[in-house]
C-alpha cells in the first residue's frame, strides 16, 4: 500500500468569519439588503438559488454543492475546488470584499478556514488498512471488544497554539474506501482589522496540509 506523492487533491475550501456588531443588542442582516449584495455577488460568480431564512440569507449552486451564508453576525462561504486553490481563494476572497463593501463592515472576529483533501491509496479499499498498520498498534482481537461492522479507522489531531486552534482529521473515505478523506479545520482567535490578514490565512492552511500533513503520511512509521 502506497501514497502517490501527486495525488494528493483539495476538494473544498470553507471560510467565514464573525462581525463585530455595530449595535446591541446585535440583529440579523436587512432583508432587502441581502437581495440586493445577492444580485451584486451573482453579476460575477453563478449562484442561482436565493434563499432567505429567519435570520439571514444563503445564495447556492447546487450543482457544486457550494454556498454563501449570511446569518446574524455570520459570514461564510463554502465552495468547491474545481482546478486549484488559488483561484478558489481569490473568490472566496472577492465574495468577502463584496459583502464586506456593501453592509460596509470592517471589523472581524475568529476567522476559520477549513480545508478538505482526498488522497488515493494503491488497492481497493486499503485507506484504513494503510492507516492501521502504519499507526494503529492494535491487535484484531483488542479491535473486537468495540463490536462487529467496523469498516475503517482514522485518526484525529488537536493542536492548540498561540493565535489559532488547529483540528485535524485523517480517516477513509466512507463512499470510497480506497482514499483518505483529510479535513484541515484551524480557528484564528482574536479580532481583525480589514480583511488583509485572510488571504494569508487561508494560503496558510493549505501550505499545512501540502507540507506538513503530506509529510507526515508519507514518513516511516
């Protein structure tokens, strides 16, 4: 069982990231307004469905499984990678410089950025095999006490540091077995000026799962 060191793919990038209120106690975006950053957003990027909830909007492609939320002091955007990252970043980039420009907000709390990537396994269904004997030290019989029907095992990872929380989750693909599902999940603390520091942030958790995450998979045990 092996990695191929070019096969390692970003599949999706969500962002978001919470607004100081203006004013308290702090209320859900304008209706009105929401349609109208709506048809700002959708002159350039194709979002055909608008929905309008209780406490905000959501504008989707349903055919990339891809939104833009927009709930109370909440704003995210969750988009498919269909080439490479840096053009998915860009827009998610732009779409935050819309939003931003049109409620003309600046102020910013806990930006988060989460990166999922599949990454092939030589054979069929081998993703938790490979997981297992190169990191499980576990006996057939110690995995029997948790009960009959286990179909893979992955692993998970917290790192606390002095800005950010990193969570980080490498398991098998449950739809297909023969690839690891790795999910990048950090939360940057503290408040942020302008949206500068966000592209930085999100080129920072890609460089995490390409360099140390790959590294990691691919070193002897």
């Amino acid at each position: 069982m092996m990695l191929d060191h070019n096969q390692l793919r970003e599949e999706r990038l969500i962002a978001g990231f919470l607004v100081q209120p203006q004013k308290y106690p702090p209320g859900p975006f304008d209706r009105s307004q929401l349609a109208m950053v709506y048809s700002k957003v959708t002159q350039k990027y194709d979002y055909p469905s608008f929905n309008q909830l209780p406490n905000g909007a959501v504008m989707l492609q349903p055919a990339t499984q891809s939104h833009v939320q927009l709930q109370e002091l909440l704003v995210q955007v969750n988009e498919a990678i269909p080439i490479h990252f840096d053009a998915t970043k860009d827009r998610v980039l732009d779409i935050f410089e819309i939003v931003t420009r049109h409620f003309q907000l600046d102020t910013f709390n806990n930006f988060g950025v989460k990166l999922i990537a599949r990454w092939p396994v030589s054979g069929d269904n081998q993703a938790s095999k490979f997981l297992e004997d190169k990191y499980f030290k576990i006996s057939e019989t110690s995995f029997g006490i948790l009960g009959p029907g286990r179909d893979a095992s992955g692993m998970r990872f917290h790192f606390n540091r002095a800005d950010s929380r990193y969570n980080l989750r490498i398991e098998p693909q449950i739809q297909d077995l023969s690839k690891l599902w790795i999910e990048l999940e950090i939360q940057y603390r503290g408040s942020f000026k302008g949206l500068k520091e966000f592209g930085p942030h999100m080129q920072a958790a890609y460089n995490y799962l390409f360099t140390e995450v790959r590294n990691f998979l691919e070193s002897p045990a």
